[in-house]
C-alpha cells in the first residue's frame, strides 16, 4: 500500500493543472479587457474559462433545410445550422475494431491519387506507426512514378504541443516525408491560442496539452472518410476501443472536411523541411500575437468552409427539387440517397460553437418513451449537458469506462490518479440522479475489457416505438468542458432511413454495451473505487483540464 500522500507532495503533484486554472481565472479578469484593446502582456494567461463569443448566425434556412423537406420532422431543425449532405445509407460502413481501422487507412492509403487529409491530436512514434507513415511514402513516390496520379497531395494536420513533445515524435516522423516530397507534402500543427504569456512558460511539457488541443479525427482518401475519436497511435491500432465509420465515395462530404482541416491548417503553425516552424503570410500568430485577433481570423478563416458549403446548396437546392423528388414528411427522398450527414464543429476558443448548440438541441428534444445511449471514455458532462440529461424526457443509457480500462489507469505521477477522478465525477452524478428519483429513467455504465482501454464516444437516438437508431453522433467530442471550452472538435450526425444502416448502428452500439456492466450503489463500496481524500479534494480545481 502506498504511502499517505504529504501535503508538500500533494501541491507539488497537482501544480500544473491545478496553479495553471488558478493563473487562468486571475488573468481572465485581469487582462480580458486590456487583450480588447489591442494591448498586449507578457503576463497574459488566456481567457480559458470566459464564454467565447457565439458563432456569427447564419441564415435561418439554408439550402440544406430547403433540400430536406421529406427529412424526418425529429430533425430537419439542423439543416438550419450546418450543412446537410445527403448519401446513400449504403455508402457508410461502421468500422468495430482498432485493426478494422488501420488496416483501413493502410488500404486507402496505398489506394490514394489525388488527396490524403489525416487530422489527428498526435501520430505516435512506433512500429505501426511507421508503416503507416511508409505507406504514405509509397503512395507519394507511386505517384510521381506514375502519371495516372501525379498530383496526390498529403496533408497532416496535428495538435503542436502533443505533436512536439519529446526528442522523437510526430514531427520527427513525418519529416523524412516532407524533406522528399516538399511539393506534395503539408504538415501543420495547430496552436491554441489560450497557451501564452506567463502560462506557456510555466507549464511543463507534460501538462501544457490540458489548455487546449487540435483535438479532431478525420481521415481522408480521394472522395472516401472515416471519422473516428481515434488518434494515430499503436494503441488505437491495436486494443484501445473507439468508433470509427467510413463514408464512401461520398465526395461532397470528404469535400467539406478537406476544406475544413485545411482551414484549420492555414491558421496553424507550418513544419519545414528543417524542423522549424512558421506562419502564413499575413496570419496572425497563436501565442505571439494579440489573441483576440487570432481568434478573429481563424474564425472567419474556418466559418468561410461553413458558409460556403451552405451557400453553395443554396444555389443548388431549388425548393422544386424537392417537389420533383417526391420528398414527404414521412420520408428522406428515393432514389437510394436516404440518409443525411451533417458536420458539427465546435471550437470556442475562436468563437465557434455549433456542435454544442446541436447536442443541446438533440439532448433537449428528446421526448418520453424514446432512448438516447450516450458513450464517452472520459464520463465529465458539462454543467449544461447534466440539466439537460436530468430534466429531459427520455431514456438514457450512458456508458463509460471502469477504471481499468480508462486511458490513464496506472499512470505515473497525478495523472494516475485521474481514474479515480472519474469515480468520484461519476459517482457524484449517480448520486444526483438517486436524489432526483430518475434511476428508472437514467442507467449508467461502465465498460470492461481485459488488456484494453475505452475511448469510443458519440450517441444512438432511438425514436418512440423503434428498435433501431436513426440517428447518431460520432467523432471526436467527449460531451465534457474540454470539448465543449477548450479544444478543436468535429463530429458528424448521421440521420438515416436505411434499414440496412440503422442495423449497423445498432450492432455497433448493443456490441459495446455487452461488454459493460450496470451501475448500482454497490458499485462504489467496492474496494477498488474508493476515492482518496485528496483526490475528492482536487478533483473540483482540475476536472475542467481532462
């Protein structure tokens, strides 16, 4: 058993996380006003915790709402807010497994001709890791050889901080590439805007990824996407668990998002072929400069892909479209095309925040007698989402990990101690849904695997009476604060009347929670939940860094 933790070794384990929110919300006060005025100081620590400016309105009904007047009346609301792409339920495809998944990317990879967009928090340094990476090799040399894909281009686009920590890895391995194939070859590695000042300096290395991260997972070849909560690491290749589904020549959709990983790219840090890093002409710097201005142009930068996808369904969308279709209110269209995609963004650190307003939406509307299975493998709810699930209609089943199976289990140092965390936020909210009376109404979870960790995140929406989901979420948001506050985020929402798809959707989701147990009172007086005092103690001053 380990020793009791001193008070001088409990300030010293929880400093970065814990003094870094201390510096932030002095500083928010501080210095908000002073950054607005276009001034500048070196003591400057970031807004981190301000509610960022909300996402410019767009207009009320957009080509997409026009094109979906046979969609399900449960949802056509969100053609109102992002783009709607409509595909054949028959193109998407769910992935259930890590080797699925690479095996996946490997394939398409070395299948590419003309685009291959990989967006990711970090690409690990190991063995798999470098095969993936030689197939990138492969398909670029293949192509300068061949004149069938001469122009394949590669684009990468990683978080800085994660992408650059220690001696080894993900720039170092991806520089080989970029030195060989320049032309071809884009590497860039956004940089949160709320790392600067004072805070940037005192951060370690370790823990300066709890600020803020590029925290989206897109992965792109030619006109075919999957989207995952998966990184680019052996772990996720091999036994850690995600979502992971592949959009298939669906062009307009892979379209959208290799626009949107490269306007991510254009406002982020650029990897030369020396290791050094620059900005684009004219872009204002993330740390360097004002940060208010930074946010300013990231956000007009990134919304132009928004606006833009949505304009262009408006012109080419005519209400008479839908009429020539036969769309009703009963159904999507015909013709095969029976399902919706939309892509949610959410990144308020530069005032956008749509995936928010959506899943606030999603989570509100839904009414008595239908079910939502909500998964994250970080159970950390915002306030916001909390009252909505405790106040709303429905039934949830929400699935988290177990301690053995969360990604920090048997850390070093305070990070070890972050499973524990994760009981005591998940037995807080039991708690409350006890009080509440709602255990009827409410289930939680917990996922168990030997030898693996959890990390799938997303939601099923099953309609009244139904025993299939027509609707779910999936990509990189963990529905807590630093996906709601502090990093890049993009999922998409899959509306669908394919029958074939809903199926899908429904393996997927009962094969997840066949592994899981039910929460009960008892679950928490076993010995390996118990919580230590400190940790109940910290848990509140660090909670919102993971």
């Amino acid at each position: 058993m380990a020793a009791p933790m001193s008070w001088r070794r409990l300030v010293y384990s929880v400093y970065p996380p814990a003094i870094a929110g201390v510096f932030t919300r002095i500083s928010d006060r501080i210095f908000r006003a002073r950054d607005r005025r276009g001034g500048s100081s070196v003591l400057l620590l970031a807004p981190l915790l301000a509610e960022a400016d909300p996402a410019p309105r767009r207009v009320s009904r957009s080509a997409g709402a026009q094109g979906t007047e046979g969609l399900c009346g449960h949802f056509r609301w969100m053609a109102e807010h992002v783009p709607a792409f409509r595909v054949p339920g028959t193109h998407i495809h769910i992935l259930t497994s890590p080797d699925q998944f690479y095996q996946t990317m490997k394939a398409r990879i070395k299948t590419a001709k003309r685009r291959v967009v990989m967006a990711s928090l970090y690409l690990g340094t190991g063995q798999l890791e470098q095969e993936l990476v030689d197939c990138m090799e492969d398909a670029l040399q293949r192509s300068q050889d061949n004149s069938d894909s001469p122009d394949l281009k590669v684009s990468v686009l990683l978080d800085y901080t994660r992408g650059s920590r220690g001696q080894i890895n993900s720039r170092t391995m991806l520089l080989p590439l970029l030195q060989r194939f320049t032309s071809q070859m884009r590497v860039s590695l956004y940089h949160t805007p709320d790392l600067r000042g004072l805070l940037r300096l005192l951060v370690p290395q370790r823990f300066n990824e709890t600020i803020g991260v590029q925290h989206i997972k897109v992965y792109l070849f030619d006109d075919s996407i999957i989207i995952s909560g998966a990184n680019l690491s052996d772990s996720y290749f091999t036994n850690r668990q995600d979502r992971y589904v592949l959009l298939e020549n669906c062009g307009e959709v892979a379209d959208f998002f290799a626009d949107l990983v490269e306007a991510v790219g254009d406002v982020s840090l650029q990897l030369q072929p020396d290791d050094s890093v620059t900005m684009l002409e004219g872009m204002v710097h993330p740390y360097k400069g004002n940060r208010q201005d930074f946010s300013t142009a990231a956000r007009k930068r990134i919304m132009q892909v928004v606006n833009t996808a949505q304009m262009r369904q408006q012109l080419t969308n005519r209400p008479e479209d839908s009429e020539d279709e036969g769309l009703s209110d009963g159904g999507l269209s015909d013709g095969g095309e029976d399902t919706w995609v939309f892509p949610l963004v959410q990144m308020k650190p530069l005032g956008i925040q749509v995936d928010e307003q959506v899943t606030q939406r999603l989570l509100k509307d839904a009414g008595p007698n239908s079910t939502v299975f909500l998964t994250s493998g970080y159970f950390n709810l915002t306030r916001a989402y909390m009252r909505l699930v405790l106040g709303a209609g429905a039934g949830y089943h929400i699935l988290t990990a177990s301690p053995e199976v969360n990604g920090f289990f048997g850390a070093k140092g305070v990070a070890g101690a972050i499973p524990a965390a994760y009981v005591h936020i998940a037995r807080q909210f039991y708690n409350q849904v006890c009080s509440l009376g709602q255990q009827e109404r409410i289930h939680l979870h917990e996922y168990h695997r030997p030898e693996w960790t959890f990390h799938a995140k997303g939601l099923w929406y099953y309609l009244q009476g139904k025993d299939r989901p027509c609707l779910t979420l999936i990509g990189s948001p963990n529905f807590g604060y630093r996906s709601v506050h502090r990093d890049l985020e993009a999922q998409i929402a899959i509306v669908t009347e394919n029958k074939a798809l809903q199926s899908q959707l429904q393996e997927e989701q009962e094969r997840l929670y066949q592994r899981s147990t039910e929460v009960s009172s008892s679950t928490f007086e076993q010995p390996d939940r118990h919580v230590k005092l400190w940790v109940k103690l910290v848990t509140p001053l660090i909670k919102n860094f993971f």
